[in-house]
C-alpha cells in the first residue's frame, strides 16, 4: 500500500512536470493576446478572429517546437517516479 507522504509527493512531482511543460505555451499565448489586445486598443478593431486565429497559430507552433522537450519531462517523470513505484510495489 502506498503511504501518504509518498502519493503527495508522487502527486507534487507530477504537478511540476505539468507546469514545467505548459509554461512555453502559456507564456505565448499570454505575450500574443497582449500583443493583439494592444493593437485592438490602438486601432479601435473589435474583430474576434484577430484574436483567435494569431494565438491559435501560436500556441500551434510552439507546441511543435517544445514537442520534444514535453515528450522528455514526460518519460523522465514516469521512469524516475512512477514505473520505479509500479516495479517495486511501494
């Protein structure tokens, strides 16, 4: 049976590793909408694709280009944390 102590600190880890790999995109969305909402303010255009289509696209591009990183946070986590749990039974 799994302790407490080490399911919050299984629970914290995982809730690192989702921060760690949502930060890029996060930041980028947060930069664009800024960007786009200033623009919005500075020119008096109220069109709501102006907001999601660039913030869309890249929120895409960099998730296509931090794939690789997620896909390492990822399996470092399992293998250091959760397949060593499921192999040693503790």
């Amino acid at each position: 049976m799994m302790s407490e102590s080490l399911f919050y600190d299984t629970l914290r880890q995982a809730m690192w590793a989702a921060v760690t790999m949502a930060t890029p995109i996060l930041i980028v969305a947060l930069v664009v909408g800024l960007a786009i909402g200033l623009f919005q303010a500075l020119t008096s255009v109220q069109e709501m694709t102006l907001t999601f289509v660039p913030k869309l696209t890249a929120i895409v591009v960099v998730f296509w280009m931090t794939m690789g990183f997620m896909t390492q946070t990822l399996v470092a986590f399992f293998n250091g944390h959760v397949v060593p749990m499921i192999a040693g039974g503790s």
